[in-house]
C-alpha cells in the first residue's frame, strides 16, 4: 500500500493428534489482528465465479470452491467472511451446517475431515456485499462508486465477498471468472485465460498460479481504456485507466517495463506471469494497493505522485506480495522496502543528489513520528515512519555493508522466501548470513530505538 493523505509432517509413531473444533480456536494466531484467518487446515486453490448483476448497486450472485487440507482433525472450522445469503454449502458433495457469527462462517460437514486429505468445499451464495469497516484502520474490500465496482483493502479486503482465510500466511492459487453487463470491462488478478461475449453480458477468466495471500485479491468493473504493453521476457502487462483521465495518467504507467527491468537487477526475478495496473475514479478514496500482479490505484493519487507511486506498487511484487509478512506487526517489510525502491528508482532516474533529498525528506517524515517501525500497534499500521524510517532503515544497511553485498541481501531474501512468509528476525538473519557481519544494533537502533542522527546516513 502507498501512504497517502489520508504461511505436516506426521511421524509414525505413538501420535495423538487433537481435533479442532472451531468456535473455541477463531484467528490464526496474528498478534496485531487476533481474530484474522483460522488454523487448522491450509487452502490450496479458490475458484471463485461471480455474476455481477447490477454494476449501479454491486448485487451479485457468486459461487466459491475452496480446495483444503486440513492440518488436524476438522469436525468444525471457520472461513472468514461477511454475512451474505447462502443458498448451499458442501463439503466433499455433501450437505453441510453452518452458521455466522462475526464475520466468522463456521462449517460443520456431516464426518470429521482427517489430515492430510484433500477437501472441497462449495458454497453458493448472493446479495449485495458491502465494505469492511475497522474504526482504527479504516474502510476496504468490495466498494461501489459512482463509475463502477472494485475490491481493495489491507489488511482485510477479500472476505466483504468471498469466504476466505482471510491472513497472508495461508497463500493459495486463483480461478476468478466474472461475468458483468455490456458495456463494461471487468479486470482481476493474473493472467487473462478468456474473454466471452454472451450478448448483454460479458466473462471475463482470470489465473492466478502463483500463491496470493487474500488480502491482494481485486476486481474492478467499470469502463475503462485498455492500454496493453509487454514487459522484459515478453512479460503480458494491461493497464485499465478511466477513459476521460488525462494523458498524464497513462504517462505514469508508461516505464513500467523499463522499472520491472531495472528491479530485477536489484531484487531478483520479477516474480508473476503478468503486471499491470487498474486506476478508478472514486474522488471518494485516494489510495494505491499492491494487488498481485495487478495494483489498483486512485485517480487522484496517480496524478499527484505520478510513475513514483507505480514504483513503489511494482516493487511490492517482490515485497509484500512474493515475500509476504508473516503477520502484520512486520509491516516495515513490506512498506520500508518498497518506499526505498521509490527513492532507488529517483536515484536511477535523477542521479545521486535527487536520490538524497528523496531520503532527507523520509527523515523527516521519522523525526515527526514516534512510531517504532519494527513494533507497530495496529493504530499505527500505515504510519509514515513504517514506510520511510523503515526505508531509512535499508539505506543504513546499504552504507554498513556496501552496495554489492546490500543488493546481494535483497536478492536472497526475495529468493529464499519467494511466494512464502518472513518475520523480521528472517530479513536480519539473511543480512547476517550475506554480510557475515553482527547487525543487531544496526537494526535495534533503526527499527525499535531512539531515532538516529541523519549524519549516521550523510544527510
């Protein structure tokens, strides 16, 4: 996300292993977000089939099947989703209870699951689903606008839609097919199987087959000027732009190639089968979200921030998305990387001096927060000094360790933990391992201490 104004070994033996019953076992075990996700079992793939029969009110009808594998005996377990009407569930083709209670579905299928099987749960369901509300951290998930539908939110977006495991430590691949009125476009995550034209509606089938954590599922359904391009290694990019934005907003997304280029020098392979970008024009809402493999912005903030805000978006892929946290209080994994990719592309772009001065206002911006960037509570998520002190943070290890041995450290951090999670202690032991240095105060001063002088950084 850019600031704005605003993851069974069984061992043959003597093993008892304990049933769940899920009422009693609610969250995956986030400390930020108690209440997040649910243990038990892990998703393997979601297909996900939404008929979109009102863009004006957002109503739709819309089956989804999860594929599981429980990770203890199940005779209940929880997807995190809102309140819909649901006109049939089943587990394995069999009839099951269920019942809501919190933004919890709760299932109980007519026999205990046993781990390690393979589970395939169907719901069927309609309505019209609205926005995830959290007083702390604000509105997301499925939003109707003035022009049209999209989904976006973080830390919790994809259950206001679908029912989920809703935490990035449980990753799955994607199945979206969305069938929307002529005459508008409808754009998600991955890669474009098929386009079908039905007469008055149109579907649209999307692929997703590398792991997503939930919260980077998006649609969008609205009309939109397609602007297709094609990346390094003929990577397929489309970017969905409103068709009355001005010039300059396709001019934001024009270097995108050159960027994912440019990246993966320093970061290691471009991790997806496609890139892009969808802007919406919601003057309601300025926001840009690092949805996988296709981040969704507002209008507004790409015509105040420009292709800098795309470059930070783009370097989520490798960070955040490809790499994701482990749970949320490692935030600064996700937002410091990806702001010191902006000030990296300034440097590219601009030079040295430009590069600094991109810095001396990040040190600002931590000198006026007292936020911890490696201790955030869930009030201070999207403080600024998680995106710049955490920045800052990188840019004192670059001067510690060098250049050479600093963009070494990032290629293997993105390549050890490529399409999985870290916590922070997992990003400092790859900066041990790399640099062969103790770097223990180097971060504690950075991340959890008093504020370094911006000498120590030659700002």
């Amino acid at each position: 996300m850019t600031l704005t104004v605003r993851w069974v070994v069984l061992l043959f033996a003597m093993v008892i292993v304990p049933s769940v019953s899920a009422q009693s076992v609610v969250g995956i075990g986030d400390p930020l977000l108690p209440s997040a996700g649910n243990p038990g079992y892990d998703v393997l793939h979601y297909t996900i089939d939404l008929n979109i029969l009102s863009v004006e009110t957002g109503e739709m009808t819309a089956v989804t099947e999860i594929e599981l594998m429980p990770t203890t005996v199940l005779r209940r377990f929880n997807l995190d989703f809102s309140s819909l009407d649901i006109s049939a569930l089943s587990v394995n083709g069999a009839p099951a209870d269920f019942a809501f209670a919190r933004g919890e579905l709760t299932i109980t299928p007519a026999s205990p699951l046993a781990v390690g099987e393979t589970v395939a749960v169907r719901i069927e369901y309609q309505g019209t689903p609205r926005q995830s509300v959290n007083p702390i951290i604000g509105v997301g998930g499925y939003t109707v606008y003035d022009d049209g539908i999209y989904v976006a939110g973080q830390p919790n977006s994809a259950a206001s839609f679908i029912p989920v495991n809703d935490h990035p430590r449980d990753k799955a691949t994607y199945d979206i097919t969305l069938t929307v009125p002529e005459p508008y476009l409808a754009v998600s995550n991955g890669v474009l199987e098929s386009e079908t034209d039905n007469g008055d509606t149109t579907t649209y089938a999307y692929v997703m087959n590398d792991p997503m954590a939930s919260y980077l599922i998006t649609l969008a359904v609205g009309e939109f000027d397609v602007y297709p391009q094609t990346g390094p290694g003929d990577l397929p990019m489309r970017t969905y732009i409103p068709p009355d934005a001005d010039a300059s907003v396709a001019g934001a997304f024009k270097r995108q190639g050159e960027m994912i280029e440019y990246f993966e020098t320093l970061f290691g392979p471009y991790p997806f089968e496609s890139s892009g970008g969808i802007v919406v024009d919601n003057p309601r809402m300025g926001f840009a979200l690092e949805t996988q493999a296709m981040p969704i912005y507002s209008l507004g903030i790409v015509e105040s921030a420009g292709e800098l805000v795309v470059a930070h978006e783009l370097a989520h892929q490798w960070y955040g998305n490809s790499v994701s946290v482990e749970s949320w209080d490692d935030i600064w994994l996700n937002e410091g990387f990806a702001s010191y990719a902006e000030a990296l592309w300034v440097e590219y772009v601009d030079g040295g001096a430009a590069f600094r001065g991109y810095l001396r206002d990040f040190y600002m911006t931590a000198r006026r927060s007292r936020v911890l960037p490696g201790a955030p509570s869930l009030r201070t998520l999207f403080d600024g000094a998680i995106y710049h002190r955490g920045a800052l943070t990188l840019h004192a290890l670059r001067l510690r360790v060098g250049d050479e041995v600093f963009f070494d450290i990032l290629r293997t951090y993105s390549d050890e933990f490529r399409y999985g999670n870290a916590a922070t202690d997992d990003f400092i032991g790859v900066a041990e391992t790399v640099s062969g240095e103790d770097l223990t105060a180097l971060f504690d001063a950075w991340l959890f201490g008093e504020l370094p002088s911006p000498a120590s950084l030659g700002l």
